[in-house]
C-alpha cells in the first residue's frame, strides 16, 4: 500500500501529517496511525499489522483490527491512500 502521488508525507516527534496538495486538506496522525501507515507502506499485510499492535498494546487487542481496518477505509475514502 502507498500514498497517492499528490500526497505529501511528513514524519513528525508525535506521528506524521499528511498533505493532499490538490486540495490543500491535511491528517495529522497520531503514533499507533503512523506506525500503521509505516508498516503497510513497507510491505506488511494488514493481518500483521494488527498481530504487531495487539501484541504491543494487549489492553487494546479488541479493538486493534476495527481501528486499524477503520483508517485505512478514511485514508482510501479520501483517495489519499491507495
């Protein structure tokens, strides 16, 4: 999975910030939504994105595969994200 080409990326202390310069419009994502958009970018499947933060964040495993499936969904409905 990848940007858009029309999609800026900059890593930030706290994430990284996203610019669609078509339109201006901009996401700043948090750590874990950083760490998600990193590890697809490098090649990780989406099933082991969600086995690496359940096991990071075992409190939240419940919740880790809806989050992660609901940012990508937000990211290709923006078309910033293929």
């Amino acid at each position: 999975m990848s940007f858009t080409r029309h999609v800026t990326v900059t890593e930030t202390e706290h994430g990284m910030v996203l610019l669609d310069e078509r339109s201006g419009r901009y996401w700043q994502l948090n750590g874990t939504a950083a760490t998600v958009v990193r590890l697809l970018r490098e090649g990780s499947t989406v099933d082991e994105v969600i086995a690496r933060l359940s096991e990071r964040h075992p409190a939240s495993a419940g919740r880790v595969a809806a989050d992660v499936h609901g940012l990508i969904r937000a990211l290709r409905d923006a078309k910033v994200f293929k």
